[in-house]
C-alpha cells in the first residue's frame, strides 16, 4: 500500500521539483521534466539493471534507497498527466515579489527537500510488545525480484556469468521447443552474450513471459541450455538470496569437483550442438531453384529479348522494352523463352478456402503469373499450394484437394538461420488428380486431360523460426513454394 502511493505523490511531485532544481521556465522544459520523469520510473519498474543502477547511485547518498522492480507500479502513470496540468498551471502564474529575488529563502528549499523525501515507501512502526516474543524481529524473507526462475550463486567466490537470450524475431511452438529443447534449438537463435557478476549468496533472475530460451556459460561452467515456459513458471517475485531461496524457483550454481554446473532443474537441457546434424538425402530439397523468389517491373505485356539462367536456379528475364524481371525457381517449370509476347503481373492470396490449411489458419500467400498464348505459369509462395483458377484463362478451372503430413524417417534439420525445419509429403486428390498423387520438395505431378503441371519447390513447417530470416509474405509456422504451368490456350 505505502508502495502505491508513494508511487502516485512522487510522479505528482517530482517533474516539479526537478523543474525547480533545473530552474525550468519554459512550457516546453516543464513538459520535458514529465516526460524524463516518466522514462525513469518506467525504466526502474520493468528493468532490474535499471532499478540496480539507481540503486548503487543512490548509495551514494546519506538516503539509499531500496527498488522493488514491479510493472504494476505502472499504474500511477496517470499522475503525470495531472501533475502537468495542476502544477503546470500554477507555475506559469507570475511569482511574487521578493526582497532578494536572486535568492531563494531557506524555508523554500527546506521545504522542497522534505516534499521529496514524504515520496518515499514507509513501513507502519511497530506495536508495542505484549508477549514474550512480540518484539522478535520477523524472519527476512530477504532481496526479490519479478522473475520466472533465479539462478543462484551458492559457491564461496563471485562469479562472472554470461547469459544468451533467444533472439526477440525467433518465434517457436512451444511445446516443439519443450518436447526436446536440444533438438529443437540452434546457437543461432541466441542474441549476443549478456555478462552479470553474481555475488556469492545472491541470484540472477531470469524473465518469461511466454515461451524462452537462454544458454548460460562462465569460466569453469560449460554451455548449458535453460528453457520453460511461463505457464511452467509464471512471473512473480522471487526471493534472489540463496539463504532464502523458493526451491522450486532457484537453479543453484554448485561446484562440481573442480569445474562448475548448474543442480539438475525442469528447465536445465544440454546445450545444442556447435554444428547441427545437416538433412538426410531425402529431406533435403535439391540446390537449383530450391527457393521461390522475384522481382518484377509492375505489371506490363512485353516481347522477351532474352532469357539467362544461372546455376543457382534463378533466372533474368529481359523484355524490349528495356526492363527486367528476375525469377527464382526450376527451370523446367519456366517455359518463357526470347520472343514470346508475356504479360507479367503480381498474384496475393488473403482469402478463400484451402485444404491445406490448418484450423483457424488464415490463408496468405504472394507471387508472379506469367502468360502468354503458349503457356501460363503461376508461381506461389505462402500457405498455400498454387491452382490453375489463380491464372486468367483458369478461371472456371476445379481444384484439387490437398493433404499435408510429416515424411516418414524424415528427422526436423537447422537451416542456414537456425531455424528448425520439418519436410511435408503433400498428396493430391480431387478434380484432375487420378487417384491420390504424393509429392515431395522437387517432385512434380500431372494432372489430368492435360490441364497443367504442379511443381512443388518446398514443403515444410517450422516450429522454431527466425522471423528476421524468413523469406514467406509473412511470418508462418508453415511455408509452400509451388509453381503451377498450365497447358496452351485453346485456339
């Protein structure tokens, strides 16, 4: 309670009397005490570095003080706004005249220091002692902090701890992560490496707000991988003494012989491998036009000058008119060749049905159509496969229904960004499919009576994903590059 309140006199209080230590005299500068003000307090309430640094700065002074580290506190925020329009009025009114107005009395600096001080968080006196124990001073429960798990120091010298947090673009399903955190993880999924120096007897606390990951090292203690989720170990404040540690919380920092470790705990995983086991053969997808990727002028109808392919799969189509359009993807599903007449155009799915959708999973994908008399080929990368109904002369065409499923013996790999990846087996069944056609990364199907050809260039989910280096429209737990190559117009 003493706590709240002071939180809401001192933001009442504080931007003025810093307006007065700094001799403020603009609307603008009074302004700028309450903003300045604000981003302290908030810093202090949410970050316990900051709340540390204020601390040792405070220290010293005659009057240190002690920072409870509680976003709650935020609450009295608004007393700011109040403060800018009670104080802020009062301000602007003309001063009264003085005798020494260079001077400011004694009484008026007296009286600014003790507003400061009636800010600050009390504890209610003591009653008076009425038994034998009553004046026994209470058990202390000892330093807290708003955390989800602590890790705690319990050896006899200081220690220099470095501390990896997943990266804040790294999305993860959790209980992909949770099912095998070694597995699931690479090194680079982590952010650079945090230092902390650990007191002997005092811990380092730990956030999760939802689902997270950090590796944790230090001389003598090898690289270890902690991992939970908030509903594991939801925030609250957790003691940081090792005196006064909640067992359940705290994951001791113990010698062990002459190296160190962290004590076995629900959230200690051995660290990931330095270099992740690469895909076997038949997951892997092949090297030329493994990606879809684009880049079109805009929207024209133009004769090709000439077509260049390089052996990444990607591929430079010129038109006379001057510009250029560049295709990612394989060659056989790229029948432009120089001389055709080509409209080119930008294709986006945001609505519809789609077998191949998970439930309550919206549909979103992006890519390029290409058409001309002899041919039409839409290429998509999304959630979604790419159908002959997304090309002009397709309109009325059927579709074919889709399943997805993991590939058997197929274990999950890393890629390039760390990111885990499951190869998908997708099987065809429905209008133009004879039967049930399966399909892996690189394969092509085709359908029936000569409507067009399917080629699927990737398949995968990707329950741990760095979003910074995902290529899809948007970041999905799920990606499909296909390419569609309808058959010639009808004359």
């Amino acid at each position: 309670m003493t706590g709240k309140l002071s939180d809401f006199a001192g933001l009442l209080v504080a931007p003025a009397a810093l307006a007065a230590l700094l001799r403020v005299s603009s609307r603008r500068g009074f302004l700028g005490t309450h903003v300045a003000t604000g981003a302290v307090f908030s810093a202090i309430k949410l970050a316990p570095e900051a709340a540390r640094a204020v601390e040792a700065l405070m220290a010293l002074t005659p009057l240190p003080w002690r920072i409870t580290v509680d976003p709650t506190d935020l609450v009295a925020l608004p007393a700011l706004l109040v403060s800018y329009r009670v104080l802020g009025a009062a301000a602007r009114r003309p001063e009264p005249a003085r005798p020494e107005p260079a001077r400011r009395p004694i009484a008026e600096r007296l009286a600014l220091m003790a507003g400061s001080l009636a800010c600050a968080a009390t504890s209610r006196a003591p009653g008076p002692c009425d038994g034998p124990d009553a004046c026994m001073p209470p058990a202390a429960a000892g330093p807290q902090e708003l955390a989800s798990l602590v890790i705690g120091n319990t050896t006899e010298a200081e220690r220099l701890i470095r501390v990896r947090r997943l990266r804040a673009s790294v999305r993860v399903d959790c209980g992909v992560l949770l099912a095998d955190p070694t597995s699931a993880l690479s090194r680079d999924l982590f952010a650079n490496a945090e230092t902390w120096l650990i007191q002997p007897g005092r811990a380092l606390p730990l956030g999760n707000a939802g689902c997270d990951a950090y590796l944790i090292d230090a001389d003598g203690l090898p690289l270890t991988l902690l991992a939970w989720s908030a509903a594991q170990f939801p925030e609250q404040l957790v003691s940081t003494s090792t005196e006064s540690p909640q067992p359940e919380r705290m994951i001791a920092l113990q010698r062990a012989g002459a190296r160190l470790e962290l004590a076995e705990h629900p959230a200690v995983f051995d660290a990931p491998p330095v270099e992740p086991p690469p895909p076997g053969d038949a997951c892997s997808p092949s090297t030329a036009g493994s990606r879809l990727d684009w880049t079109l002028p805009g929207m024209v109808k133009a004769v090709v000058a000439s077509v260049t392919s390089s052996p990444d799969g990607c591929h430079a189509i010129r038109l006379e008119d001057g510009s250029a359009a560049y295709l990612c993807a394989p060659a056989e599903a790229l029948p432009v060749k120089a001389g055709d007449l080509v409209s080119l155009r930008t294709v986006t799915i945001t609505g519809g049905i789609y077998p191949e959708l998970r439930k309550g999973e919206q549909p979103f994908a992006r890519g390029v159509a290409i058409e001309s008399e002899a041919y039409a080929v839409v290429a998509l990368q999304g959630n979604v496969l790419a159908r002959p109904w997304m090309l002009d002369r397709g309109a009325n065409a059927g579709d074919f229904s889709v399943g997805l499923s993991p590939i058997e013996g197929c274990d999950a790999f890393h890629d390039a960004c760390g990111s885990l990846v499951a190869p998908l087996e997708v099987s065809l069944l429905g209008d133009g499919v004879a039967g049930v056609v399966s399909l892996r990364a690189g394969e092509r199907a085709e359908l029936e009576e000569g409507a067009g050809t399917l080629h699927l260039v990737r398949a995968e989910d990707l329950p741990v994903r760095d979003a910074e280096c995902f290529t899809a429209p948007v970041d999905q737990p799920r990606l499909l590059e296909s390419v569609f190559v309808a058959a010639a117009a009808a004359p």
